[in-house]
C-alpha cells in the first residue's frame, strides 16, 4: 500500500441540462404568445333587445316623469340606470322616500299608480322588461302575500342593486304599487 497522499478526484456538473429545460420553458411561452395574438378575437360587445310583448304593458319612453324623485340623485351607477323603465298610464301617488338620505347606502322607493292594468299585466311587464336588460330576478311574491319581483344586478360601483317592483292595491282598472331600488350593503 501507498500512503502517498493523492488529490481528490474531480468531478464536474454541467449546467446544459438546466439550460436546456429553461430555454424550452421560453421558447414554449413564445410560441403561445404568438398563437395567442395571432387568433386572439378581441373583446365583442353582447347586444340584446328589448322586448315588445304583444298585449302586454307598453314602454313608457319617457319614465322620468313617473320616477323622478329616484333619478333625481348621482349615487346610481351609469349600468344600473336602466333600470328605471315605467309601464305607460304610470303617475307617483306621493309619498316618495330615501330613508338613509345620503348617509350610508343609496335607498330610495316611489309609490305609484298605473291605469287600466292589472297586477300580473304590471309584474310580467318588468319581468320582461328588466332580465332583457341584464337583471336577475331572484324572488317572486311577498311576505304578505301581494305580487312582488325583485330584481339584482351587479353595479360598476363594485355594489349589488336590487330593484323591487311590489303591488300595494289593485282593483279591476288600477294597480297601485311600490318602486324600490337600492344598493345592497355587501359588495361584489
């Protein structure tokens, strides 16, 4: 036997495996960046039309009038305005409220009165009229037992909406009824 010392043996790592991994990495983020612009199609805009039920309720085409202390205020976001459509032969009772009155989340609600209709003819107009427009109807009917809708859509304001459209009294040529919109505490 030898005792005589000996350097230690070498070894060396090559780093091309690695490098070979990585540049495989960015040469397949390349080529799906390239696919991705070449067959990318752009955002398209979804259109929907407003239904015009045969028999049913007309659109009022100018609702301010009937809601125009609801829309008297800047708190409602630009995607929930569409919101406020109106049947024709529609007058405010009086009565009018917003119960926070700019403290806290926006609240308002009109009573009003529409002519020559019945209660179903005035639920099944916003039925229609409001899911055309992207709300959501979530629940039907009352707690005391009077037709109701109520209605959600997520505002631009990063709040829910609600809108509620409950009849109060009807009778044979008239229903009297309660517009509500307003924002719901939590958020998006």
């Amino acid at each position: 036997m030898s005792d005589e010392p000996k350097a230690p043996l070498t070894t060396t790592t090559s780093l091309l495996p690695a490098a070979a991994i990585l540049g495989l990495a960015v040469i397949m983020l390349i080529v799906f960046l390239v696919i991705n612009l070449a067959a990318n199609q752009g955002v398209t805009k979804e259109t929907t039309t407003i239904p015009l039920v045969v028999g049913g309720l007309q659109l009022d085409k100018t609702p301010s009038a009937a809601l125009k202390y609801c829309l008297q205020s800047e708190e409602v976001p630009t995607n929930i305005t569409d919101a406020f459509v109106m049947p024709v032969r529609t007058v405010p009772t009086g009565g009018a409220n917003t119960p926070n009155s700019g403290a806290g989340d926006f609240d308002c609600y009109e009573p009003l009165a529409t002519s020559s209709t019945n209660s179903a003819s005035l639920i099944n107009f916003f039925n229609a009229q409001l899911e055309a427009r992207g709300w959501n109807l979530f629940s039907k009917g009352s707690s005391t037992g009077q037709p109701q809708s109520l209605f959600q859509k997520a505002g631009n304001d990063g709040f829910y909406w609600v809108v509620g459209v409950t009849v109060t009294k009807s009778n044979a040529n008239s229903v009297d009824w309660t517009y509500r919109i307003y924002q719901n505490s939590e958020t998006i």
